[in-house]
C-alpha cells in the first residue's frame, strides 16, 4: 500500500502551534485536580469517615492525587516540547 506525501503531513506531520495549548489546558485541569484531590485527601487523614472503608478511601485518595500530579507534570513537558518543536519561546 502505497501512501500520499500529503496523508503523511496530514496525519504524522507537524501539528499546527496552536495545538500546544492542548496540552497546556490539560495541565492546568490537571493541576487543579492534583491540589483537590491532596486537599481531601489531608481531610481524610485528619477526619476519617465513619464506617469500615475508610482506609480504602484513604488509599485510593492517595493514589489519584498522585496519579493527577504525575498527569500533570507530564502535560507540562509535552506542552513545553511541543512550544519548543514549533519554534516558539517558552
């Protein structure tokens, strides 16, 4: 099967600058999401809820504030390369 040059540029080519603040957006939500899920996470540590699951919650808590930042970090990198690769400042 033989591809165009044009459907190679199209869809594995460079993408267009703009489409850096993707991942800009994606960070910033990210990020918010990392500092609410640390603060409930804090509230569960200091005020457990009633009942049995609460080291469930805990640890689940936990790991999605973990897993938020770690989102997030990785968006900044991709929004920092994609500026980069464009030929932007940062």
């Amino acid at each position: 099967m033989v591809f165009s040059h044009s459907f190679l540029e199209t869809y594995f080519g460079p993408v267009d600058p703009r489409m850096c603040n993707y991942f800009f957006y994606m960070s910033l939500i990210s990020a918010i999401a990392s500092i609410i899920s640390a603060g409930l996470f804090i509230k569960l540590l200091i005020k457990p809820i009633p009942g049995k699951k609460t080291k469930d919650a805990i640890i689940n808590m936990a790991f999605f504030s973990l897993n938020s930042g770690f989102f997030y970090f990785s968006n900044r990198i991709f929004y920092n390369m994609c500026k980069a690769s464009s030929g932007h400042a940062i």
